[in-house]
C-alpha cells in the first residue's frame, strides 16, 4: 500500500483528528486532568491546522495552474512532489499541460502571422465586416485601391465613398457587383465579390475588391476568387474546432466566471483537456500544411539545370510508383525509341511533375479494364516532348480549359494544386504543359521543352 497516495494521506489525518477527539471526550468525561485536556485541545488545534495546510498546498498549488493557463505562463513552477505520490503525478500533470498549452498558441501564432502575410500580399483587396458593421480587418491592399486609413466603423467609410457603400447597401447580395469611381483622371471601375461567413454563431462579411484596370485574365480571376473562398473554408474549418474546444477548456476549469476549486478538477476532466489540446494543434497542424501547399505553388524555387537522360529518368519514376500503379491495377510502363534522348532540367522538378500526373491519372483509370500509364518522348522541331498517356476516362470538354487553374479540381478530395504546380514548373524551363483528352478513350499530356 502507497502511503503517501492522496486518498491514503487524508485519510490518515481525519481518522487521527476523529480519534484525538474521540481521546479528548472519553478523558474530560472520565478524568478530571486539566492539564492533559489543555494539552489535547491544543493537539487537536494543531492536526486541524496542519491538514487545513495540507488542503491549501493544493489549493495554492492547482490556483497557480488556472492562473498559468489564463496568462499563458510556462515559467510557472510547481511544489507538489515531495506531498506525495499523487501530487508528484499532478505536478507532472500540469507541467506537460501548460506546455502544450504554449506550444498550441506558438503555433497558433505562427498560423495567424502567415494568414496575415498571405492577406497583405495579395493583389486584391480584402475587407472583414461584422454584423454590428465592426471592420475587423482590411489588408493594405485594400487601403491603396480604396484610398482609406484603417477604419474600424462602417459608418466612417460609408461617410468616405458613399457610392461605394450604395453599390454594397446592406451586404445582403452574394457574388460580384461592379462600382465605379471618379478620380483626377476620369473613372476608375471596380469589381467587388461578397462572400458570407458564420464562426461561433456570428456572421461576417468578407469583401475583396479589385481594379479593373488591372484584372488578370478571366481564368486567373477565377482562380484569385476560388482562393478566398478556400482560404475561408479552410480558415473556418480550422477555426471552429479550436474555438469550440477552447470554450470547453475554459468551462471545465472555470465556474460562474471563477476558477474551480482543486477538488472539483477530476482526473477523468484531466484526460478530456488533454484530448481537446491535442484536437486544437491537430487543427492547427492541419492549417500549416495547407498554407505550406499554397507556399509550394507560389514560390516556387529557381531550377538547377543539368543534362538528364530520359531513360534514366523514367526507370527512375516507374521503379518509384510502380507498386501504387499495382495495387490499382494499372500497368505503369515506359518506351523510348531513342535510347540517347534526353533533356536539360532540373531533375528532381521533372520528376515531381511526371509523378504529380501519374497520380492526377489513377482516380481515371479507377474500374477500367486494362487500364494503363505510359511514358514516352520524341525530339521534335522545336525540342523535346515528353508524353504521359493514359486509357481513363478523359476530361469533359467543358473542364479541360480549367484545370491549369490554382486550386480548380474535378474530384472533391482533389486540391487543385498538382497541375498547375507543374505547369509552373514547366514555365521555369521556359517551356509548356498541354493536354489533350477524349471522353471515354484516355488523356495525354504533353511536357513541351523549348515551347514557352
């Protein structure tokens, strides 16, 4: 038996102050010894004390806990081991959480420095607008297109451009409307796409705004647009757990708005905090990894050129998804009818690209009989075109202009970021990605060197 466990402890000094009690009454009403009373009172007195002190060690030590946890402190210290077993445990306890409480908002801050970095980068305007007409962000962008300081009330910006806030009225379209402005030069035309959100049961606006005079081309439009409504979904995807699961941390450690009282902390609401720290970084890991995959397509590094010999790049790529190709049934091959063909690129880049199509092909070749991938290339007037075919079922027509585009996806779990990260690649070889396809027959794109 552990007696220095909690339960074991607090036992132990109860059953003694009962029995010393006990002790006092049987003697006061048996003896008549004053000074043994005097003395058995005062013993009495100092067990009352001591376990009061046993108490309000705990009750010390868990407040600094809630106070670490509300202030984000992880200097805190804590003196429970040398009280016991189960207060060594505690103490590890509130230690390992307080860390995970301050790694969750380092990266949690990282998260919100790189959304950041993300909105203030952009070349469009962005504007987030509360129900209560609250401005709670505008990038700079938004600022220079609309000539504007940073204003918190709508009221004052209604007040600036009072067209504008016409055009927008009480934020209850979806879609794009067009405003137009006077300036020193003449009319400067904007377009303006609202979007709807709701996070914890508030509603917000999302406004961006763009000039006309410098739109990108329709599809690269789409794709800025079809980026805002990716970042949100994300954003809300990852923000509404990390929320919600804060609200529970703050409840089970609070009451009425005051922190709860060290006995009133289980080790089973221990084990569900835990479990909610580790649902926020999980959520927070999540959001990371979709920012790093935008990162990838927008930065993309300059290629480091050297003579690569096709051959040896398509054994290379083929011995590398040749057991994936397996497992769907698909035969993953390659031909060359030029042994000595190759390319000047960088190695590596080429090779994420012919990997990033044959994975973009297998959802394709999904039930089809004798389905197949197949590498090959040719040297042609221009320079040399890699293939890569396939059988699937091929792109409707209506799509197949599309799926250059950032973030465009003709599969739900697709990302939209393979293809035109390798498109990307291929302009960094000052060359092309083409594709042609036929419903019901197959695909074949074409990896164009020298065509820019």
């Amino acid at each position: 038996m552990n007696f220095r466990s909690y339960p074991i402890q607090i036992s132990l000094r109860l059953l003694l102050l009962l029995f010393s009690m006990g002790l006092l009454f049987y003697l006061s009403s048996h003896y008549e010894l004053l000074f043994v009373n005097i003395v058995m009172v005062l013993v009495l007195i100092g067990q009352a004390i001591e376990l009061a002190y046993y108490q309000q060690k705990l009750l010390i030590e868990t407040r600094k806990f809630l106070e670490a946890v509300r202030f984000g402190d992880l200097s805190t210290r804590f003196d429970l081991a040398r009280s016991g077993k189960a207060f060594a445990e505690l103490e590890q306890e509130f230690s390992r959480m307080l860390s995970i409480i301050h790694e969750s908002k380092v990266k949690g801050d990282h998260r919100d420095q790189i959304l950041n970095l993300i909105l203030q980068n952009l070349n469009l305007g962005i504007m987030l607008v509360d129900e209560q007409g609250h401005i709670l962000l505008t990038n700079d962008k938004c600022q220079e297109l609309l000539d504007i300081p940073n204003f918190q009330n709508w009221k004052r910006l209604e007040e600036r451009l009072p067209s504008l806030a016409k055009v927008i009225g009480d934020f209850n379209f979806t879609g794009r409307k067009l405003w137009s402005r006077e300036n020193g030069s003449g009319a400067e035309e904007f377009y303006l796409d609202l979007q709807h959100l709701q996070l914890a049961g508030i509603h917000y606006h999302l406004l961006s705004i763009g000039t006309m005079r410098h739109a990108l081309e329709e599809k690269e439009m789409e794709a800025w647009h079809r980026l805002i409504r990716i970042l949100a979904h994300e954003v809300m995807n990852s923000v509404t757990p990390v929320v919600s699961l804060s609200e529970t941390l703050r409840d089970m450690v609070a009451q009425d708005g005051k922190a709860k009282k060290p006995e009133e902390i289980s080790e089973e609401d221990l084990t569900d905090m835990h479990e909610a720290l580790s649902t926020i970084i999980r959520r927070s890991k999540g959001m990371l990894s979709f920012v790093e995959e935008y990162r990838k397509l927008s930065q993309l590094p300059a290629p480091e050129k050297t003579v690569v010999p096709l051959r040896e790049l398509f054994e290379e790529v083929v011995q590398l998804m040749h057991k994936e190709a397996e497992s769907r049934q698909v035969k993953l091959s390659y031909q060359l009818t030029q042994n000595r063909l190759a390319v000047k690129a960088d190695k590596k880049m080429i090779e994420q690209v012919l990997i990033n199509l044959i994975k973009n092909a297998f959802p394709a070749l999904e039930g089809r009989e004798n389905a197949f991938i197949e590498l090959s290339a040719e040297l042609q007037n221009e320079g040399v075109v890699v293939y890569v075919r396939d059988n699937g079922e091929g792109i409707d027509p209506d799509l197949i202009s599309q799926i250059f585009v950032p973030f465009f996806s003709t599969r739900k779990s697709g990302t939209g970021i393979g293809l035109s990260l390798s498109k990307n690649i291929m302009k960094t070889h000052q060359g092309n990605l083409k594709v042609q396809s036929v419903v019901g027959e197959g695909t074949l794109f074409k990896l164009c060197f020298g065509d820019e």
